[in-house]
C-alpha cells in the first residue's frame, strides 16, 4: 500500500529537536571548559579513560533500543496495534534480562581489569566510584530502552527534547557544586551526574505510559522472542565490535601514550558526538518514517526519503565541519582557553572521518528496515575488529597515535560501500543512480566549497576578517549552490516545503 510522507511531522519533529540541540550543545561546551578547568588534564583524562569502559557494557543497551526502534515503526507501518502491544511486553521482558547480565558483566570488569590499568594508586578509589555510578545509571538505562524507544517510534519528539532541555540545564547546576563543593571534585560530578541522567529516565518512562501498548507487563513468546534476538543479536555483535573499536582505541591510547593524549583525544571525541548530536537530530525525525514506508511496502517513498535524507545530511555536516576545520586552533583556544597539546590535529581528522562515515546513514537504515541485516552486519563487525587490530600493530610499530583515527577513516569509506551494496539488493536501491545524483554533485559541492572557504581564508588580513568571510560562505553561498547543484527539481520543492513547514510551525 502506499506511505503517506509526513512532511510536516519531520519538520515539527526537527525544528523541536534542533531547539533542543543549540540550547544542549551550548551548554556541553562550556561544561567541557568548566569541568576540564575544575578537574585539570590527569583527572579529566581519568575520567574520560573510566567513561570509555563503561560504555563499552552498553553496547546491549544501544543495540536492543535501535532493535525495538524498528519492530515498532515496522508495526506502526503496518498499523498492528495487537502485535506493537506483544512487542512491547517481549522487549521489557528481554530488557529485565538484559539489565542483571550487564551489571555481572560491569561487576566482573571492575573486580578484576580495573586495577590493570594505567591509573595512577591515588586516584583508584575516585576511579571506582565514576565507573560503579556509570554502571548504575546504565542499568537503569537498559531496563527504560522499550519505553524511550517506543517514544522515538511514535515521533515524540518535542516531549523528550523538553526533558534533555532540563537535564542540560541540571548538568550545568552540577558544575557550579563542582566548584562550590569541597568535596572531592572526580567523585562529586559522578555523584551528581547520577542523579539527572536518572530524573530523565524516569520522565522517559512516565511520558511513554500514555501510551496503551505499554501498560503491558513482560510477555514471554518463544516466537517473537527468537525473531528479535536474532535480530538484536546481529546488532550486538556490530556495536559491541564498533565499541571495541571506539573505546578500545581509548584504552591502547592510554597504555602507549598517557593520559595526556587521552584528554586531547576525549576533547577531540567530545566536538565529534556533539557534531553528531546535531546532525542525528535531522536523522532521528526521518528514521521512523524510513520504516514505516517499507512497513507498508512502499519503497519508491522509502527510496525518496533516503535520497532526500542523504543529500540534506551532507549539506549540514559539511556546513558544520568544514569551518571549524579551518578555525580549529582558534575555536579550541576560545572554548578551551589552554587545550591539551595534539588535540587541534586530532579534531581536524576526526571531523573528516565522521563525515565519511555517516554518508550512508540512511542506506543502512533502510536495510535494517527490510530485517536481512545478516551479511551487513557481519561484513560491518569484521572491519571493526580488524581496524582496532591494525591500530595496536602500528602503534607496537612506533606509528603516531594519529594512525588511529586515519585507520578508522579508511573503515568508513569500505562501510560505505558495504552499505550501498546491501541496499541494493534488499530495499531495491540503485546504486548506479546514488553515484550519478548523488555522490557525483556531491564531489562538486565539496570541492566548490574548499575552494571558496580558502579564497576566503587568503584574502582577509586578519583572523577575525577571515572567519566573517568564511562564515558568510558557508551560511549563504555554500546553500544555495548546493540547493541547486546536489537537489533535482523535486527535492527543491520538498525542501522549501520542509522549510516553511518548520517556519510556519
């Protein structure tokens, strides 16, 4: 049958959650500021060190929410409500599980590998105390999964960016404690960091009960238990790989170079997942809809809305990286004041290797939609594991810990093609059509835009001309080139319809 495209919803939806996005963004760039002057460099890396092997444990956690993501829009699409409610049940049920595996798991970690680390005697007690409140609030975290899923499949946006609004705000009360308090200053942001992250789980979970599916209790169905494990266990095994590879590359940072370079590189991490906050946001409101129109046999609409989300993700990630690669040093030193040594360099290429990664976002949504992730996600698990083994290889050798993210580069461009190849032969895609309207004015844009950012750059006298010229060529020129050369005649129009959409709302 066919999808209706929700134009408006996906504007509402993305306006509300780029809201959101300035309000949370701003304030976690000051907190960075504040918490690495509060803390200084050891402990701010120490931190970021013991963050890192926490999120490792919580790849379950991201892999069963993306998992009942899509069951439910699949439902949804579908319109199913009998089968949405047994989802919902099986999912808590999974989650409850999940939840006691996980803490095992973090328990073990902390008994026996903590201690191994490159952690200073002093400072082991502070470590244990961030790492038990990570695992705390990731438990809590996994057993809210089916609830704030269910929120994303409903496109319920604006309510959960309220609750993100007044979690940031939080955060930022918790660094003027952190300044105040004579406690010690590691421990107490953990303590305090605790409790907002667990006041937004429970508001998740509050909001999400409005809805009839979830009044439902765990359900136990052998059936549509093995249809979504074998679907999340495809999942787990890609983000448990991807966290190896991510965190990983923390620790063999750490055991090679010190602590120092893990500040500059956990500055470098921390400008890459706002980047990405940002631009998921647009993503995040599109998702649903992807489903949900494969939900209803619908893949001409499917394919639109991937072409569509593909070209708009572009434009913004290149409107947003680009500058601050030309600017890094002199945005670092402003937000920073002293940042660590190595972390401009470290920042450049990570925004170039994000922007290679995320090119095929929703060609690998898409697959995930029509649920024959088998081969994609063993193809994606293999080349994660052999990026992080490649990278402990050439740092034994004596290579830069640059290498990593240079590895991680090449990574994405064989992703890249792993996910284009997957969604043409399951979603119908063509790819010979991708690299004529896609990827072809998308070289063009590229290399339009670089050459004008740098004309920019030379001409003006001084730092300050050359940044309001190069801000004035991304935000005016670098559009409205790219509406003309990376959009077709329909895409335009759905573009400024989007756009009034979100100025009329």
């Amino acid at each position: 049958m066919a999808f209706q495209i929700n134009r408006k919803k996906i504007a509402k939806n993305t306006l509300t959650l780029y809201v959101r996005q300035a309000i949370t963004m701003f304030i976690s760039f000051f907190a960075v500021r504040v918490t690495l002057e509060q803390l200084g460099v050891e402990d701010y890396g120490l931190n970021n060190l013991v963050g890192s092997i926490v999120a490792m444990f919580s790849f379950i956690n991201g892999s069963m929410g993306t998992a009942v993501q899509r069951f439910y829009s699949f439902e949804i699409g579908r319109e199913n409500k009998d089968r949405l409610k047994r989802i919902f049940g099986v999912g808590l049920y999974l989650h409850f599980i999940v939840a006691t595996i996980t803490l095992v798991i973090s328990e073990f970690f902390a008994l026996f590998l903590l201690g191994k680390m490159n952690i200073p005697p002093d400072r082991m007690t502070a470590a244990h105390v961030v790492f038990q409140t990570g695992v705390a609030t990731l438990v809590l975290g996994v057993v809210s999964v089916p609830y704030s899923a269910m929120l994303r499949a409903r496109e319920m946006f604006s309510q959960t960016a309220l609750v993100e609004i007044v979690q940031a705000f939080l955060r930022l009360g918790v660094l003027y404690l952190l300044v105040i308090l004579p406690f010690d200053k590691l421990v107490a942001l953990s303590l305090l960091n605790f409790g907002v992250s667990f006041g937004g789980i429970l508001a998740f979970v509050v909001m999400a009960r409005q809805f009839e599916e979830t009044h439902s209790g765990p359900i136990r169905d052998q059936n549509l238990m093995k249809e979504m494990l074998k679907f999340v266990s495809l999942l787990i095994l890609t983000v448990l790989t991807q966290l190896l590879n991510t965190q990983g590359i923390v620790m063999l940072i750490n055991l090679f170079f010190g602590l120092t370079i893990n500040a500059a590189y956990a500055v470098a991490a921390q400008v890459q997942h706002a980047i990405n906050a940002f631009v998921v946001n647009f993503k995040s409101s599109m998702v649903p809809q992807i489903v949900a129109a494969y939900g209803a046999g619908d893949l001409k609409s499917m394919h639109r809305l991937i072409d569509f989300g593909t070209k708009v993700t572009f434009l913004m990630m290149l409107m947003i990286t680009l500058p601050i690669i030309f600017f890094t040093r002199m945005i670092l030193t402003l937000w920073l004041n002293n940042p660590p040594m190595y972390a401009a360099e470290l920042v450049m290429l990570t925004l170039i290797a994000i922007n290679v990664s995320s090119f095929t976002y929703f060609h690998y949504q898409g697959v995930h939609a029509s649920g024959k992730i088998v081969q994609q996600q063993a193809w994606m698990s293999g080349l994660y594991l052999l990026s992080i083994a490649f990278v402990f290889v050439l740092f034994k050798l004596g290579f830069s810990f640059y290498a990593a993210v240079i590895v991680n580069m090449v990574v994405g461009v064989l992703q890249v093609w792993i996910n284009l190849f997957y969604a043409r032969k399951y979603i119908e895609y063509s790819v010979l059509n991708f690299t004529k309207t896609i990827v072809l004015p998308v070289i063009i844009v590229s290399v339009f835009a670089v050459g004008c950012f740098y004309v920019c750059s030379v001409v003006a006298n001084t730092d300050c001309a050359r940044f309001i010229l190069v801000m004035v060529a991304d935000i005016v020129f670098l559009p409205l080139i790219s509406l003309w050369v990376l959009l077709n005649r329909d895409e335009r129009n759905q573009f400024f319809g989007f756009m009034k959409k979100i100025c009329v709302n």
